[in-house]
C-alpha cells in the first residue's frame, strides 16, 4: 500500500517471548505456524494482504481499505506480543534524508511539547542508532516550536526502526494477544454449556495455541442449543478461525431420564458430570484428541468441591484441564467483557435438567460406586452414536437451514413490527415500524411490548435474531415473534 511514492503503511509483529526462547527448530516451528495462520486468516479479508515471516518478527502490509479489519484479526490472534503500525519509507540511506523524512511527519505534532527520540539501528550503517537519534532530535528541535528534549516522560516519542536503507516509523504500538500460535499445542476437546465458564476457558486455550473443539451437551432445547452454537462461532471466528474445528452435539434428554430413574437425588448432580465426561472421552478418542476442558471453577457450586471432580474425574483416563479452578466469578465475568462473550452468555437461555436436592458436597467414592451400577450405560451409548458432529464455520448454515422459526423477507405481506436485535447504535430502516432492542436487553423488554401485534427480530447474520426468537416462543410462550431477513 502506497499512500506516497515512497511510503508503506504496514505492521511489524512483535512475537510473544516465550517463542523466542525456544530452541532453534521449535521456535522456527512455532514462527512458521503463525505465519500459516496469519496467511489463513488474512487472505479471508482481501488477497491483496501480504504477510512476511523473519526469524523474529512478522510483517504484513494491508490495503487501506481494509486496515481496520486487518489489525482486529492482528489484535484478537495468539502468538503476537506487541503490533506496531507503521509507515515504510526505502532509500533512506543518509541521515540528510531520515531527518527531512521524520521532520515531514511529527513537525506539526511538537508544538509547545517535550519530545524524545528513540531508534533501532539493524544493518550496516554509516552512523549508530546514538548518531541517528541525535541528528533527528537535533533537526526536530531547531525546525519545530517544540519546548525542548526531554528524555524521561516527555510529551512525545518520536520511535523508528532503520532496517538497512528502509525507514519505519512507529506511529502506534498495541499489545497483542500473546500466547502461542494455533496448532503448535495439539487440540483439545471443550466441554461447552455457552455461560460464563465454558467460553472463558475455551478462549484461554485458544489464546495458549490449543485447537479447541466444542461438545455440547443437549439437555433438552433447542434454543439453547442455537445459543451455544452461536457463542462457538463468535469464540472460533475471533480467535480460532485459521483453524477447523468441530462442534458435536449430544442428545442427552434420554440420559437425563435415566439419572432420575436410577440415581439418588444427593447424587444426580455429580453422576450428570460424570456421564458428560464419559460420553466427551468416547468422542475424544474418536477424533484423537488427548484432552478435556472444562469451565469448573473450585467451590463455585456443589459438584465442584475437590472432592467431588475428584469423583468427577473418576470416569475418564484424559488428561483434563481447568484453567479457571481458581478464578473466582468477578475474574471470569471481567474476561468475558474483554473477550466479549458476556452478552452471549447473560442471553443463555438455561436449561436445568438435574436440579439435585440437598446436592452432596463431599462425596463418598464408595457410595458413587454403588449408585453407578444402577444406571443403564446402553442410553449413554446410544447418545454418543446419535451426536451431530459438524465444523463450526458451517454453523452459520445449519442453523439457517434449521428454520427454527419461520423467516420473513417480504414486509409487504403482513402487518410487522421489525426489532433490530444488534448491538450497534443504528437502527435498520424499514418501510414498517422499527424498534431497538439489543439482544441482551430484550427477554427483559419484550414483555412490556403489545401482545397483539406481530414482530420479527432483525440481525446481520440471521443467527442471533432465529434464537431469540426461538427462546421466545419456548420459555415465554410468545407465538407473535418470527425472524426478518432481508
């Protein structure tokens, strides 16, 4: 991208230093699996992206039209410890012709401040980078209304990076995700309920380059159902989509009926986590993958005493992770705001298929052990053999063609009333009456609505909006609602 004869907008990516303390061949494995990534991510947007690999840094030069959507994908990808945005500048051979260049750009921006100039020197070079920051200051100084050089917590840094002849100068520096890259840490299957837990930890093993599939476990609605598919697209398309990944989901109404059949109350709780671990390493060894994940968080609920994973884990020979068995609800609510998934999460509907009274807290193995024996494991089976194993970029279409609720393209045929479900500040224009009520907001606010009228919920993709209104007809009993695309 050129925006001068001369000039080159692009981004120098910083790797995350724990890459680059590996040894030679699994840093050069690790920098060319980001590279794979980045070149995978990127190309979706536009084929005019280049992407550059070095030893200890990547660069990618974007089209100006697209800049804003190429440094989120930047910002949202593990591997990546800092993003610089820069401009590029060639033949810049002589300090005569760096300190024009730099003078062209931050003249305007020094007037009555302290600036400081900092620079790397790589190459071979005439001067050193003390030279370099000594010319340019100088220059800077004597042609700007500048107050003076100050060299601690001046108002402006002036920052560039001279590789050989070519100029790069920082215009600003974001931290990225860090992290290892996608596909360099094996892959792992997540047990996914789509609330807080269960997408916090799937983030943060997507964030430390585990490839992580989703199990989801239907305990009866296909609503949430929806939900959860929806909330897995969000985490895989933001922060995993150079990779493909699965999303299976589990019938598990029938092993719900046995649980109340054959269990005790006290233990229904812990013997469902125990069968969701079960039936998640039948589909794990099916697809080779050597982990579990879970969003269990220590003491937050009963089944979530030591002693009760203890028991918990009883049933599965994989390895099972937990990255938030320490993190208390505040922690993993303040990611979700940060990752975005909170909104997802508060929306879900909830279905309780196993509300134990008096749940046990500290469990007996011997106890559990008897209870075990009374359930029917044929049932488990069978829900496994009947789990829907899709890729989870082909959820936009399965849930489409899943036509949940009736869809309305033509507003001409009826008498509508369009609520636009989306988060952003705009509201669509229809030729019928439109209303603005974000998802989050709208279990709340669709109660108070007239219930004569009939509406239909609007989103881009048409996914958000067909599970709304399937929450809506299921829990609130609303026959009024469809779903609008245009």
């Amino acid at each position: 991208m050129n925006t001068a004869q001369n000039k080159k907008q692009k981004f120098i990516l910083k790797l995350f230093p724990e890459i680059m303390i590996k040894g030679s061949s699994a840093k050069r494995q690790m920098v060319g699996q980001l590279y794979t990534n980045l070149l995978s991510i990127l190309q979706k947007i536009s084929s005019n992206v280049e992407v550059r690999k070095f030893s200890d840094k990547i660069e990618i030069l974007s089209p100006t039209q697209v800049l804003p959507e190429v440094r989120q994908r930047l910002l949202d990808t593990s591997g990546i410890e800092q993003i610089l945005e820069v401009l590029q500048f060639d033949d810049m051979d002589t300090l005569d012709k760096i300190k024009v260049k730099v003078g062209e750009l931050v003249i305007d921006s020094l007037d009555g401040k302290t600036f400081v100039v900092r620079a790397k020197r790589t190459g071979k070079h005439d001067f050193s980078s003390i030279d370099l920051e000594r010319t340019v200051g100088g220059y800077l100084l004597a042609h700007s209304n500048a107050t003076k050089v100050q060299m601690k917590n001046p108002d402006v840094t002036v920052r560039m990076e001279l590789v050989e002849g070519q100029l790069n100068m920082i215009i600003k520096k974001y931290k990225g995700l860090s992290g290892f890259p996608i596909g360099t840490q094996g892959d792992i299957l997540s047990l996914m309920s789509g609330g807080f837990d269960s997408t916090v930890a799937s983030y943060l093993t997507m964030k430390r380059g585990i490839k992580t599939h989703f199990v989801f476990f239907n305990l009866g609605g296909n609503a949430h159902e929806i939900g959860v598919k929806q909330v897995a697209l969000y985490l895989w398309n933001k922060f995993g989509s150079s990779h493909k990944v699965k999303f299976i989901s589990v019938p598990f109404d029938d092993v719900l009926t046995e649980i109340f059949a054959s269990t005790p109350p006290t233990y229904m709780g812990v013997t469902l986590k125990r069968l969701m671990l079960m039936a998640s390493e039948k589909i794990a060894d099916e697809m080779e993958i050597d982990a579990l994940l879970t969003g269990e968080s220590v003491a937050q609920v009963s089944s979530q005493t030591l002693r009760n994973l203890a028991i918990i884990d009883e049933v599965s020979s994989k390895l099972i992770l937990r990255p938030l068995s320490t993190m208390n609800k505040p922690e993993i609510m303040s990611i979700a705001d940060d990752i975005g998934t909170r909104h997802f999460a508060e929306a879900m509907p909830e279905y309780c298929g196993v509300i134990s009274q008096n749940p046990i807290t500290h469990g007996s193995f011997k106890r559990m052990e008897k209870v075990a024996l009374k359930f029917d494991y044929d049932v488990l089976n069978e829900a496994v053999e009947d789990a829907q194993h899709i890729y989870v970029h082909e959820i936009i279409d399965d849930i489409n063609n899943l036509a949940a609720v009736e869809v309305v393209s033509d507003l001409s045929t009826g008498d509508f009333t369009v609520i636009d479900i989306r988060e952003e500040a705009e509201c669509i224009k229809t030729e019928s009456q439109t209303l603005k009520i974000p998802f989050h907001k709208l279990k709340r606010e669709f109660k108070d609505l007239a219930t004569d009228k009939e509406y239909l919920l609007y989103c881009d993709k048409g996914i958000m909006s067909q599970l709304h209104a399937q929450y809506l007809r299921d829990e609130l009993k609303c026959t009024n609602v469809r779903v609008y695309r245009p």
